[in-house]
C-alpha cells in the first residue's frame, strides 16, 4: 500500500479538500485504486454535533457517519460512496485507545502517546486502504502545520514514513499572498510553514503554491531553495473560476506522473475519466439563461459574516444541475429571520429551496418562505427539514389547521404534523444526541407517475447511478420504482394525518418500502413543488448531477421571462 499526505500552511480553508480530492481523481484517471481519508484534530467522536457555522456542513457516508465536508469533495471528485473509515477525528483515536486499555487490550502496558496512539492512527489508515481495496491511501490531515493538537498526526505521518521510506509521500498546500502595495507574490509564509513541517520530521515531496494567481518562475525557483524540494515538485495552484478545474490545472503539470514515479507504482494506463472530467468543465462555459435562486436557511451568519459551507452540497448540486442545463445561477444566501421582517423579497426569484435545519429557530421564517413559493408558482425545494416545512406550511394554510407544527418547535401543538420518530424519544430521554438519529443510505419507492418518479427516470442513465446503487442493502433487488438516497434526521411525517393531506390534493410521491415512512411529497398543477425527508445533495456529482435538482433547475428556467 502506498501513502500520501496532504498538510496545510500558514491558514485554513487553502483547498487541501480539493487538492487531495483532485491527487485522487489524477490516479484514478491512471486506473490506479485510491480512497482519500480525511482526519479532523478535534475531540468530538464525529461531526453531527458541531454546529455549521463553526465546522460547515456534515456530510452523511453512506453506511451512516456524519463526517466532515470534505468526504463530500472526495465522493464529488471520485465518483464513489466511501464509508466511515474514510473519517477520523481525534476523540474516534482517543477513545478506541482508552477503550482498548480499560478492556486490558494492552496487557498491562502503560500506554503512551507515543507509540500506542500513533500505531491507532495508522492502523486506521490502513484499514481504511483494505476495506476499500485501494493501492494507494490519500490522508488529509486537518488543520495548519503547527497546531498542537495534531501533533500526533504529523508524527504517524513521520513513524509510517520511517517504516516504508518508499511507499510514502508528503504534500503541503501552502499560500503565497498578494500585498497590494507591493504587487508581488511574496514566499515567505510558504518557506515558514515547510520549516515548521520540517521541525517535526517531515520533508515534503511537493509543494502546492495556492495563490491568486500561477505563480512565476522566480517564486518557484525561491521556494525550491528554501524549501529543499526540486523545483519540478513546486506545483502551482491558483485561484480558478471553478474547483472543478483544478484536477485539469494540475494535470498540465503532469502532478499524476510525478507523484507515480515518486511512489514507484506500476501496472498503470490512462482511463476515460478525465476525458469525460474535461467534457464536464467545458459545459461551465457555455452561458444559458440566468437563473435566480433562493436558499432561505439559517446557518450562514457568523459574525459580520455569511459563510456558504453549510450548505455545501447544496450549492455543488445546483451548480452541477446549471451547468447540465445550460443556465447560469445567480444564488442568495438568504437568512430566514430577514424573509419575516420583509427585509429581502422573494418575488424577484426563479426558486426557492429550504435545506436542512434543526430546532425552533427559524420556523416561522422559514414557513413564510414556502407559503409564498406555494402561492405564486414558484418552483420550491425543501430537503430534510424543508419537507417539514412544507408540510406544516399545507397543513396550516389548506387543511386550515392553524396551530399545525413540528414537535420539535412545539410540543404542545394540537397538530404535530411532524412528530418524532418512535425509536428516536429514548434517546433523547437520555440526552443521547451523537449518532443516534436515522443516518445513512436507505431505500425509498416512489409512487408511479408522480413527478418524483418522472424525474429519476428522465435524468438516470445506468444501474450504477448513486441512487441506485449507493445503499446498505447490497443484496437488495434493484427496482425501477426503488432509489437510495441518505438521510440524517429525528422527525418525521406524522401518518396520522396521511389520509387528509391526500383528499387534499398533497401527493406521498415516495415512501419506505413498506410504507410506514413519508420520505417525499409533491404538489401538483405547480410548476414543481417537492420535498424530500432525505438529502439527495448528498449523492449529486459532477458526472451524475441528481434528477432532483435536475428537475428543479429546468423548472426554474422554465419560468423565467
């Protein structure tokens, strides 16, 4: 097995979840078998309890661990479910440890830092590599070179490499900054951050020089110097009008080929995967139609700032969708407590998506924004929670129920629409909120001519679509009328009042196979009006955009004059 690192330098947010995506995406074009693992320094166990604004958008694996973003970036980049061994954090490595010790795993040891939390880490790693049959392992180590509390990685990183000096490579994103007053490329904070890495017992093999702009070859020979790597090795990376263009940037440095002969790996050919990569980018520049869209949603201010990573995948689905239907999208972020004081109009939008959310804050808000898509025909996504909403939306202004609601939001409502799932309220009983909610891949049929049915037909193209293949039930018997799509909530559709939401016009355009679960609903005689209990952003990449957002992006060019 072979190993690549990727660090980061000087600050966060560099791309190393877009480099490490794309060095994966570079080898699997070589037919090399590769699985990228992204390691968070934190203590928490997972992500689900980290709050978007602080740590962006969880993402959901397949087999049901809500990660970091990233994983989404690796799954986008390489076209493949990965699963929860591709997701580390410290707390995951500190409790297998104390676990093991308390079980006398170490048979009186005392245990150590150095080498028993170490040897964790890189057996995970290595597990990850077996249990996805891949030759080569990619490690993001989250984080800035520097920080204390991943020191530990750092130094598997130096033990791995002392054992198999051949089969492991180091790589640094670093950032070389613009002073205005200056107008140059200024290196020192590159040169910094490798000596730092250097001081813990790792030389990098290839430096990654993000930049606003590719960097010259003064600044090039300079950081071969300083930072003792050859200057073939210094791999520029600037800022792109896409991040779908960067596996292409950094193939015209022939990155793939040396990193291949770095590794000494054989038995490599070219593939058709970025053939089909370059089809995909090429489609970004073509300019349709413009179409304005509204992601009403709670969790983007953080300071005197609005952050878009929390609803990541979101954003990337739409943007796939746009690209496949030849529009250009003009995207708001707008949050739910400016709809209810009248401080942003919603008439001047294509569409409306509700995304995800927990809790009572924003219901109202979020509320208004649904009535107003219903009323005057314009195209409404709501996910997870967006369903919710739009449920308690039908509920209050058609079925007349006035104090219709969620139970999470209100407990005391006479009509708890939404209510919690009956497995779900021991839990919280017990304030068991880390990984206890419905997770994963799970099968939804769809209700025959509904327009949720028409959709995954018109947009689906194979058996091996994630929708249809990515789930836990391997063996189980594909269907047109079956889909898996993943899920991460607590609440529900409450089925008490299934029967009148129907006689009133609501379509149940998909379900769990045995009925007991509303996972989507749709409006008819509207120009599209769906919700969907699952996260179908989770699974839409470049090369397979979701039918879903497919569908809504059309809808929404469609009503534009």
């Amino acid at each position: 097995m072979k190993y690549i690192f990727v660090s980061g330098g000087v600050v966060s947010g560099l791309g190393k979840g877009i480099t490490a995506a794309s060095i994966g995406l570079l080898l699997k074009a070589k037919d090399i078998a590769v699985t990228n693992i992204k390691i968070d320094m934190y203590l928490n166990v997972d992500a689900g309890t980290i709050r978007p604004q602080e740590h962006g958008e969880v993402f959901v694996t397949a087999d049901g661990l809500e990660t970091d973003q990233d994983l989404g970036n690796y799954e986008r980049f390489l076209g493949i479910s990965l699963k929860r061994v591709n997701y580390m954090t410290t707390g995951q490595v500190y409790k297998a440890v104390i676990d093991r010790e308390r079980a006398f795993g170490y048979e009186g040891e005392d245990v150590e830092a150095i080498p028993h939390v170490t040897d964790e880490i890189i057996e995970r790693i290595n597990k990850a590599g077996q249990e996805n049959d891949s030759q080569v392992v990619i490690i993001e180590l989250g984080g800035t070179v520097g920080e204390y509390q991943n020191i530990l990685f750092f130094e598997a990183n130096r033990i791995l490499k002392l054992r198999f000096p051949k089969d492991v490579i180091h790589v640094h994103v670093t950032y070389l900054p613009v002073i205005k007053s200056i107008g140059e490329l200024k290196s020192k904070p590159a040169q910094q951050s490798t000596h730092m890495l250097n001081g813990l017992g790792i030389s990098p093999d290839f430096i990654i020089a993000r930049a606003e702009k590719e960097i010259d070859e003064k600044r090039r020979e300079k950081l071969a110097l300083f930072c003792n790597v050859q200057r073939e090795a210094i791999i520029s990376n600037p800022d792109l009008s896409s991040i779908y263009d960067v596996p292409l940037f950094l193939e015209k440095q022939k990155f793939a080929k040396l990193i291949i002969n770095k590794l000494n790996i054989k038995n490599h050919q070219k593939t058709k995967i970025l053939i089909n990569w370059k089809k995909f980018t090429n489609l970004q520049k073509k300019s349709g139609k413009e179409i304005k869209i509204a992601l009403v949603g709670k969790y983007f201010n953080t300071g005197d700032y609005k952050l878009a990573d929390s609803y990541i995948s979101v954003i990337e689905a739409l943007k796939q969708s746009a690209i496949y239907e030849n529009c250009r999208l003009c995207l708001s972020w707008i949050d739910s407590q400016d709809v209810l004081e009248n401080k942003i109009g919603l008439s001047t939008y294509s569409g409306i998506i509700v995304p995800q959310g927990w809790g009572k804050r924003g219901v109202e808000e979020k509320l208004k924004a649904v009535k107003f898509a219903r009323e005057n025909n314009i195209p409404y996504l709501g996910l997870c929670f967006g369903m919710q909403m739009a449920v308690i939306e039908f509920a209050r202004n058609v079925l007349k129920m006035k104090d219709a609601n969620t139970a999470e939001a209100d407990p005391k409502s006479k009509h708890q629409v939404i209510h919690i799932m009956p497995d779900q309220e021991k839990f919280l009983a017990k304030h068991q909120y880390g990984g206890t909610i419905r997770l994963g891949s799970y099968p939804c049929c769809l209700t025959p001519n509904s327009l949720l049915a028409q959709l995954y037909k018109k947009y689906s193209s194979d058996k091996n679509d994630p929708w249809f293949s990515d789930s836990r039930l391997i063996n189980q018997k594909i269907s047109p009328r079956l889909v898996f799509e993943r899920h991460r909530h607590r609440y529900e559709f409450n089925n008490k009042y299934k029967e009148k939401f129907i006689n009133a016009g609501l379509v149940i355009s998909g379900t769990s196979p045995d009925g007991s679960l509303v996972e989507a609903i749709e409006i008819p005689n509207h120009p599209f009006f769906i919700g969907t209990q699952f996260h179908p952003e989770y699974i839409s990449r470049p090369l397979t955009p979701h039918p879903i957002f497919r569908g809504f992006v059309k809808a929404c060019k469609e009503i534009v004059k």
